[in-house]
C-alpha cells in the first residue's frame, strides 16, 4: 500500500508514495489534516458543522460530501492496483487509516518527547548515542510551527484547534531541542550542542534561554566575541519581532562575559593553513575535536550542578601521563566559567627541590592583583597571615600587623587565612578550584589542602576543588602515598576519575578526526617537496603511520577527495 506522508511541522506538505500532491481547496487540506492527526472517526454531522459552520445541514453535508469525493480521486490516482484507500468511509462516519500506511512527522517528535520526558539520567555510550540519534531525527522534522501561516478565516472550530496543536508541539519541540544540546554539552561536544541550538534558535528565534546557552556554549570555547555575537543578534531580533529588551538574566550574562578572560583559548583549526605546502599536515594536527571522555565530561558536570548547590565537592583526577587529563580539566573548566563559575588554575612544577605552597602561591597572587580591594575580603589579621605567602600584601596595606612568629600556631593560622579567602570568594559565585600535577606537590602544599577540604565540608560553600595526579610507582612518594588516604577519609563528597585508554571506537574516531586533505595526497612520496618545519615532518610520519589502520578501517580508498566534509570521510 502506497504511504500517506504528512509533513505538517512548517507548511503542510501532503505525499503520496512518491508524488506531492496540491489540493484545490484549503478545507479538503484541513479535513484531512484534521483526521490524520486526530485520529479515530468522527460523525459527518459533527465535521460539516465545523468546517462550514456558514451553511446550513444541507449544505454542509453536501460540501463535505465534494471534498471527499476530491480526497478520494486524489489519492487513487497513485494507488497501486488493488491498494485500499486511505480514507476510511464507514456510513455516518469518517476517519484516515492510521497504520504503517500514513506518516506524520508529528509522530517523530510524540516518541522522543515521550523518551526525554522520562528524564536524561547518565547513560552508557550506546544508549547515549541511540537517543541523540533519535532526538536529531525528531527536531530535523522541523521545517517551522505547526501548519505555519495555514488557516480557514471561514471556521474559527479549525483555526482554535490549529492554534492549540501549534502551542502544544511548540512546547514539544522547545524540550527536545533543549534536551538535544544539554546532551551533546554534558558529552563534552560543545561543536555539536552549537549546532543544536543554531537549530533550535532557526526554529524560534525569540527563544532567550536558546540565546543564553549559545552565548556560554560560545565562551566556554573561548570564543568571547562569538558569545557576544550571539547576544547582539538575539537582541536585535528581540527588538524588532517585540519591541522589548532582553531578560535581566541575559543582560548580566552578557555583561558577565564582556568583562571575563576565558580561561581557555578559542580553537581556530584549518584544515591547510596559509603557510603550508600542499600535501603538508598542518602544524595543529592534533588539535582535534574533544574525543573519548564523554563519561568522565558528564561526570565532573554532576559534581559542579551538586556543588552549585551547596555541596563542596573534591574531584581526584587520575591517570598515566598523556593519557588526557588536563585536557579534559581544560574542557571542563571552559564550561564551568561559562555556567557563571570562578576558575582558579594552578600547576605544582617538578623542581630540584620543592617550594613550600608554590602551586597556592601562584594562585593567590594572580586573582588577590585582580582584587581591588583585598581587605574587604578578609579581616586585617587574616590578611597578615596571608602576607607569609604574599608579601606583597603589606605594600598594599602596610597597617597589617606582624603575624604570629610561633612555628606550631603559625601554620594552622595560615591555613585557616587560606581557606576562609577561598570561601569568601566561593560566597559571590560558584568556584571551581584546578591544581594540576599534583604528584609534584610539596607536603606544605598538601596540608594545606587536606585542612582546606575539611573546612569546605564542615561550611557547605558552593566549591569543587579538581586535583589533577599522574598514576604510576615512580610518581607517588610515601608522603603522597598517606595524604591521598587521608583525604579519603575526610567528609567532603570526593569522586576519583581515573582515566583508560581509549576504547577500539574511541580510537577510530580519534585517527579519523586527525584527517585534513581535501585532496588526495600520495604518502611517503613527498621527494620533490620542500622540507617543511620539524612539527610537520612528524606529523607527516605520524600520518604515514596511521594510514594501515585507516585502510583497514573503511572501505575503498580511504583519503579524502573534494567535496566532502570532515566528519563524512569514512563510512565505517
């Protein structure tokens, strides 16, 4: 049986197998858009007088009878022989066949509002990628509104239905656009979540919170100007469709991101950059898109939300050198900055011999510089404790008094100096605290933080501390070996991510995004060329390398040749 194809989200679009078909008149088309969508039978007297509520029984009977009559020969004259039609006919009664013969996009969208309706808990790989695919396929129905710019001026029972349907699948639409980017951001694929709200924002362009997530999704990418951009055109389109200013929580983001340095720096890939030679990789080759670590993303986005809410969290992140640590806390950090958090970053270096609180040191300086005020963050006697780390702090506020000189109540005190600052910070907006290679920290450093997550437990501020360590025997001390017990023991929520090695699918995804020619380039025959910079003559070899894996991988020729897109180069 030839299929009924209704696309009724934008303009209603009505195909027959494969022929569209133009009916002559605007109520045969709301008559069956009406039934297919309904569902079920309806009594001919009920549609004549709602449909032609202007006429008479008679004559609305009849009028109805003429549209079914164009219905019926419209749709027999591409039936297949002996095919049933699609209208169903039973005396005072009428319906269209509901089965597998008729499609309704709005069918598409029922079923992935049903799905993201249940909630969007963590999800395996699998099941991660089976809703996004159905969510794509659900909001890539969506031309416009429902039945957009259609109506019967002539039967106000149509034009309210219509009116009820449209805010309905709005709403329907509006959630799976909404569930469709958080997905892809919690994955870490801000690149992706982007082009779901560039989606949703063609859908309903008055949409706001559309604006808002662009706007962060924007910044945590480092892209402040795209971010700022994004604010503008929604303005502008708010100006003109409503003659009204953004919402105050819009305003502030925008103001928020105009005076912030990201704390990343925005990605600019080329796939041949002006100064390449052709056949020459690129010198950011391996400055791909953020691969394999969907999991672990999502997980440091659950600890952030909790500690956004009130409850401190301490994040061990684990993992063999190079395995993509901070990278993953580089991402991670992107985002937390764009969802209105305060990123403090620091780094413990492998040194001769270890500086007493050099990782908090660097920290503490570089934002209490930026403070313009530091002693309306603390008291001035916490303020000289401090002043052992900084001295600095005594030329900016010279009447601090001299800190306590006793060695044993000395260091208690700065520590509860330290914390109390950082607490004072977390107050104003959440903060997100990132010390790196931490397997170099020095013991003083150590204590600090032990007592630090402690005290963050017993207050309940709005803080994620994010400790980056390397795995492996020859990384870990003895003395590193008992702080990482105890700071298990402490009562702060602490998650440990270690980090594996990718996965066989990981893996192909990684070497397939580290493609760049768009035309066909012979490797290992590059004698005639000029020699390039030692970063492209290794990644030259890099590339020589991975060309069996990639011929194993995909079938045919596996380069790429004009015309085709990254992400399409392999059909594997």
């Amino acid at each position: 049986m030839s299929q009924l194809h209704l696309s009724l989200l934008g303009e209603p679009l009505v195909i027959h197998g494969e022929t569209t078909l133009t009916l002559s008149t605007r109520k045969a088309l709301a008559l069956l858009v009406y039934l297919a969508v309904e569902g079920g039978t309806h009594p001919r007297k009920t549609l004549s007088e709602s449909f032609w509520p202007e006429l008479d029984a008679g004559h609305g009977r009849a009028a109805l009878r003429a549209n079914l009559l164009e219905l019926r020969k419209l749709l027999e004259r591409s039936h297949g022989p002996g095919e049933p039609a699609h209208l169903l006919i039973e005396r005072d009664m009428l319906g269209v066949e509901q089965g597998s013969s008729l499609l309704l996009d709005l069918r598409l969208v029922e079923a992935a509002s049903k799905q993201v309706g249940r909630g969007t808990p963590p999800l395996a790989d699998q099941a991660r990628e089976e809703l996004l695919a159905q969510l794509e396929r659900a909001s890539g129905v969506a031309r416009g509104p429902f039945l957009a710019g259609f109506t019967l001026r002539d039967s106000q029972f149509f034009d309210d239905w219509t009116r009820q349907e449209r805010e309905s699948w709005h709403l329907r639409l509006h959630q799976l656009f909404d569930a469709l980017s958080m997905l892809y951001e919690r994955a870490g694929d801000a690149e992706r979540a982007i082009e779901a709200v560039a989606g949703w924002l063609s859908f309903d362009p008055l949409n706001e919170e559309g604006y808002r997530r662009l706007m962060r999704l924007r910044f945590s990418q480092g892209d402040r100007v795209g971010a700022l951009r994004a604010y503008a055109r929604g303005r502008a389109v708010l100006a003109d469709e409503l003659q009204v200013e953004p919402e105050p929580e819009t305003v502030a983001l925008a103001k928020r991101i105009r005076h912030t340095a990201p704390s990343r720096s925005p990605q600019v890939r080329h796939l041949r950059p002006p100064h390449a030679l052709p056949g020459q990789p690129p010198a950011n080759l391996l400055e791909g898109s953020f691969l394999g670590r969907t999991a672990e993303f999502g997980t440091l986005i659950e600890c952030y939300q909790r500690a956004q809410a009130g409850q401190p969290q301490l994040v061990l992140l684990q993992g063999e050198t190079g395995i993509g640590k901070t990278r993953l806390a580089s991402e991670f950090l992107g985002w937390a900055q764009a969802q209105g958090a305060d990123v403090l970053v620091g780094r413990a270096l492998q040194t001769g011999r270890q500086l007493p609180y050099q990782p908090l040191i660097d920290v503490l300086r570089l934002n209490l510089e930026q403070e313009p005020a530091p002693g309306d963050l603390l008291s001035d006697v916490w303020l000289a404790e401090l002043s052992r780390l900084l001295p600095e702090l005594r030329d900016r506020h010279p009447e601090l008094p001299v800190p306590a000189t006793d060695e044993e109540l000395g260091h208690p005190r700065l520590f509860e100096a330290t914390a109390r600052l950082v607490q004072t910070w977390a107050a104003r907006r959440p903060l997100v605290f990132f010390l790196d290679d931490m397997q170099w920290a020095d013991t003083a450093t150590l204590d600090l933080l032990l007592y630090l997550a402690r005290s963050l437990a017993d207050e309940g501020a709005p803080i994620l501390l994010l400790l980056s360590v390397r795995t492996g025997a020859e990384s870990f001390t003895g003395v590193q070996s008992t702080w990482m017990m105890a700071l298990k023991r402490t009562s702060i929520a602490l998650t440990a991510l270690l980090l594996a090695a990718f996965t066989q699918e990981e893996t192909r995804r990684f070497v397939q995004e580290l493609a760049w020619a768009e035309q066909p380039v012979e490797v290992g025959n590059n004698h005639g060329a000029t020699e390039g910079s030692r970063e492209q003559r290794e990644a030259s070899r890099l590339r020589e390398a991975l060309v069996p894996f990639l011929r194993g991988r995909a079938p045919g020729d596996w380069r790429c040749g004009p015309g085709c897109s990254r992400r399409s180069r392999w059909a594997s």
